[in-house]
C-alpha cells in the first residue's frame, strides 16, 4: 500500500521512470508530470506531499500550453496555489550552476540535487523532509 504523494516533475521520460520505480519500491505513491502545465494541475488536484522538480525544459516542452515553463517558473506557480504553498519542493537539474541553486533554494526549494542523481542520498533527503523514520522504512 502506498504512502505518501511525490510528484516528480521532469521532460526525460528515463528519469521518470526510474526515479518513479524507486520511490514506488519506498512505499511512496508516485505521480509524474512531464511540463509546467501538468505539474500544477497535478498539484491542484492530487496534492501531493513532495514535489521533486527539474530545472531546465528544452523549447518543444517549456511552451507547453503558450507558457514558456522552467523550473524556477514552476514554483512561482506552486507556491501561489494553496494546494501546493507549503509543499517540499526539491530540485533536480543537470546544472552545477551556483546561481541556479541559490534561485532554487530563494524561490522556496528545499533541497538541490544534481544530475546523475545518487538514489540513495535522494530518498534518505525525501524521508527526512517528510519526517518518515528511515529504520522503519528501510530503503529498497
């Protein structure tokens, strides 16, 4: 039976699926979004727990629904809806780049992590975030 709600928000559909097995193999229910438009539905509507959210989308996916979406655009948004104001937002990204974490961390994220992502370190950030006890809930 699934537990806590993550949402990972991400246009590479790999990074989906992985991140999504191995959080639904934590006990987690996983949604997914794949733009800017779907991550806030799905956090109107779902409101999950977590929010795990890259930065960077390419031209074809950022235009989504006319909106030019990123990562920093997204929590704009999110942070504006009352169903996802408080929500845990942790960034993934393939840049290093000190001033993207320093936007990340100032627009409301709580954690920063770069790509390649170290599932270990991820789901052990997500537990704490969310309070769960880590002896409880052996990682997978």
């Amino acid at each position: 039976m699934a537990g806590k709600k993550i949402l990972i928000v991400d246009d590479n559909q790999i990074i989906l699926k992985t991140l999504s097995m191995k959080l639904a193999g934590g006990d987690f229910e996983v949604l997914t979004a794949a733009d800017g438009s779907d991550a806030v539905r799905t956090a109107r509507e779902k409101k999950p727990d977590l929010i795990i959210l890259d930065i960077s989308f390419p031209p074809d996916v950022a235009h989504g629904g006319g909106v030019p979406w990123d990562g920093f655009l997204i929590i704009q948004w999110l942070r504006r809806m009352d169903e996802a104001r408080d929500t845990p937002i942790i960034i993934i990204t393939q840049s290093d780049s000190a001033e993207y974490k320093a936007r990340a961390l100032e627009a409301g994220a709580c954690a920063f992590f770069n790509k390649p992502i170290n599932h270990d370190e991820l789901l052990a950030c997500i537990r704490q975030t969310l309070g769960i006890d880590a002896a409880v809930h052996p990682a997978p």
